[in-house]
C-alpha cells in the first residue's frame, strides 16, 4: 500500500510538473491546502479554524440580456459547442462552464459537491433545480484555469424566473473575479432590468466589471454602432453608480472567416483580461497562503500559551490551596491534639510516646493552648464553634481553589508543536519558492 502511494504521489508530481506555470502554482497551492494528512485544511480543522481551500481557477460571470452573445463567447472562447446558442432564450438557469479530463454534464446537485464556495446557491429558493456544470476537455486559450458562468438572459417586462434572478446574480457578483456585462446592439442594450442589476453589483464590485458591445459586427455602418454606443453610454451615465471616469466599452463580436467585417474587433482584449486576472489571482493566492499560514502558527502558538499558563496557574492554585488546607486541616487538630495532652498526665504521655514525640507535641500546642486560656470559660463554647467554622471555610477555599485547568497531553503539545514548525518550516518556505519562482517568471517574460 505504502509504496502504491508513493507511485501514486511520484506520478501526481509529475503530472504537476508539466503543466503551464500559473497552472502548476495553482495546483500546487490547493494541494498545499487539501493534502489529507498535513493539509492546511485539515490542520486548521484540529485547531479550531475555519478554511476554505483557494480555488484552482478563477470565476467569470457573464450577464447581459437575452441574445447577447454570452453562450457564443464562451463557444468562441474554449472553440467547443457546449452552449446553445439563439435568438430565443436558450438560457434558462446557471450553467458553469469548466475544463476537465472527459466530457460531462451535471446537474444542481452535483454542481453544488463540486463548487463548495458556492454551496450557498442553495439557499435561494428554486436555483439549485436550475444549475447545471459543462465540463470540457479544451486546452484552449487560458480555459484550463477559467470556470464561466453563464446565466439566464434579462428582459423587461412581464418575464417571470423560478428564482430570484437579481439576488442571485448579485451573490454571484460577489464571489466571482470578473464580472462581464455584454450589451447588443439589436435593440436590448438597454434592457431595465440588466442595468439595474449592474448598477447594484458596481456599488461593491466595481472594480470586476467590464463592459462590451457584443455583436458589434451586426449594428450597420460604423455610424450606426457610434450611435448605439452613444445610447448605451448616455445611459448609464443617467445612473449615479455608473457614471464613472475611464469607462471603457470595448467592440467585440465573433470572428467569422466567411463573414469578413470592416468593424474593428477587439475579442482579444478579452482574452488579455482573462490572463491578467489569472496572473493577479495567483498572486492573490499565494498571499493567501501566507495570510493562512500565519493563522495557523497563532493558533498553535496560543494553544501552547494558553497551556503554559493554565500551568502557571495550576502551580500557584496547588501552594495555595495546599496551604490553606493544611491551615484548615492543622488548627483544629493541633487544638484537639492539646485538649487529649491537657487531659492526661504527662508521665503516662511519656510512656506511650516517648520523651521527645511528647516534648515536640506539647511545643506545636502551645500557641494555640495559650490563646485557648485567655478565653473566658463561659465563651469557650462559642469561640468553638466559630473556630470550627473559619477551619471549614478554609478547607472549602481550598478545595476550590484546587480545582485545576485542563492542560494539554504530551501527546497534544508534541502535534501542536510539529503543526507548527511543519507550518512554519515546510508551507511557509514552498509558498517562498513560488513565489520567487512566478517573481523570476515575470521578470523573464517582461524582458524577453
């Protein structure tokens, strides 16, 4: 078994070796996180925290309205049909779109086991019947490191979903890493409901969105599309949250060799925005990981310290509480103690305990002997009683103060103690090396 497993783990690294550099790190990075026994995953787990593994790929979220050409793009993009494409709305639900070893498709459920960070679909009523995953095999492009949502075409008026699309597609908005808005030119560019929808999504994610007119080579002359996009910018200008400086909408439709057009096509940029976004994520991920590091290496520190303490306090409660339980414990005894000496005579003490035993008794008595006859003889029995009480008091202080911390096993500190050093010697030192690896990367590629 142990050495099916180390086959297992020579062929996974070289499987990783192999694989485009953004790619490598990623894959290299999750497996940091989800190895089974010293995953950071799992020791975050037995410390208490709370870890999600970084995802291996980064999420687009594609919106606009019906007939925009996002199920085309994606198409385009990865050069496979997976995707319906129409005037109709052929896109009825959420559907992510993903590289894979074989060709699949799976339903809500199983989308849901694949993609945990977005287990929370499922607590919007009636999305989870309409998720579905495309896995492809293409290698194009960047798509071994993209996942694409596609989602439902918007309209106005009285068209109803069975869910809440704008809450949805405002939670998606959050958890993806670009969000594209694609306008057409064929008279839904200014669909209501798909403005108000990204002027929602710019207030906290603004930064992610990126605008394009689609089908830029079907709007006529270039008059026409300069007037479409005068329309679309006057617009949104209209709307506080997105009339910003810098707006950028690029012209973009689908390269097609039978059907050459004099409008300029800038699909590349998109494709350059994708990559820049994969570069930005890996190193988004690897301060991650040195983000998750250190939570770890606190939490292990703190447990050792908080041990250590609970020691310290454990020590002092066992001297004080001892000690007030000998006081509580000596005092009455050594008071009986000198009422049975007073009460025989000292030859018959001798006889029964020696010269010396009777001599070292009768001088431990003698305080409390001595404090015991300057009592009145009437008040004896009350001072008794209240002496009775403070020992009593002083065994029930001690009692509490005796109860002691739970302190961690050898076994415990040794596991704590690994974990962190593990942490801090192995993780922490690859997260290094990648880093200085991606660093020289990109020193390279900006010099070649």
């Amino acid at each position: 078994m142990a050495a099916r497993q180390k086959h297992r783990g020579a062929a996974n690294a070289a499987e990783t070796a192999a694989l485009p550099f953004n790619e490598r790190v990623l894959q290299e990075v999750y497996e940091l996180y989800t190895e089974q026994s010293n995953g950071l995953v799992p020791l975050a787990q037995g410390l208490g925290v709370h870890l999600l593994s970084p995802r291996k790929k980064i999420t687009v979220l594609i919106l606009g309205n019906h007939s925009a050409g996002k199920s085309s793009f994606i198409n385009w993009y990865i050069e496979e049909h997976v995707q319906r494409v129409g005037v109709a709305i052929e896109t009825r639900g959420f559907t992510f779109v993903t590289s894979g070893k074989h060709r699949e498709s799976l339903t809500g459920h199983a989308t849901l086991h694949l993609y945990p960070h977005f287990k929370s679909l499922q607590d919007f009523r009636g999305v989870s019947e309409y998720l579905s995953t495309e896995v492809s095999t293409s290698k194009q492009k960047g798509f071994n490191l993209v996942t694409f949502i596609d989602t439902p075409g918007l309209v106005d008026g009285d068209m109803k979903y069975p869910f809440e699309v704008d809450s949805v597609l405002q939670w998606l908005g959050e958890m993806a890493d670009l969000i594209f808005v694609y306008f057409d030119p064929m008279g839904q560019a200014l669909c209501k409901r798909t403005l108000n929808i990204v002027e929602r999504l710019n207030k906290s994610q603004g930064d992610k969105i990126r605008f394009y007119l689609s089908k830029a080579d079907e709007a006529g002359h270039e008059t026409d599309r300069q007037r479409v996009m005068m329309q679309i910018v006057q617009e949104l200008c209209k709307r506080p949250g997105l009339n910003k400086c810098g707006f950028e909408m690029p012209t973009i439709y689908i390269p097609n060799a039978n059907k050459p057009s004099r409008c300029l096509n800038q699909i590349d940029e998109v494709c350059l925005t994708i990559e820049k976004t994969i570069n930005q994520t890996v190193q988004t991920t690897l301060n991650q990981l040195g983000r998750d590091c250190e939570v770890i290496v606190n939490a292990a520190t703190q447990r050792l310290m908080q041990d250590c303490e609970a020691g310290m306090n454990n020590r002092r409660a066992i001297c004080l509480g001892g000690f007030l339980g000998l006081l509580g414990f000596f005092m009455p005894a050594t008071l009986f103690l000198g009422f049975i000496l007073t009460s025989i005579k000292d030859e018959t003490a001798v006889a029964l305990l020696g010269a010396d035993l009777t001599g070292l008794l009768h001088f431990m008595c003698a305080p409390l002997s001595w404090c015991w006859s300057l009592v009145p003889h009437d008040s004896q029995t009350m001072v008794l009683l209240l002496f009775l009480f403070i020992c009593i008091v002083l065994l029930l202080c001690a009692w509490f103060i005796c109860r002691l911390q739970q302190r961690l096993s050898r076994r415990e500190r040794r596991k704590l103690e690994g974990c962190r050093d593990y942490v801090n010697d192995v993780i922490c030192s690859k997260k290094k090396q990648l880093y200085e690896e991606y660093l020289q990367q990109s020193i390279g590629e900006q010099h070649c």
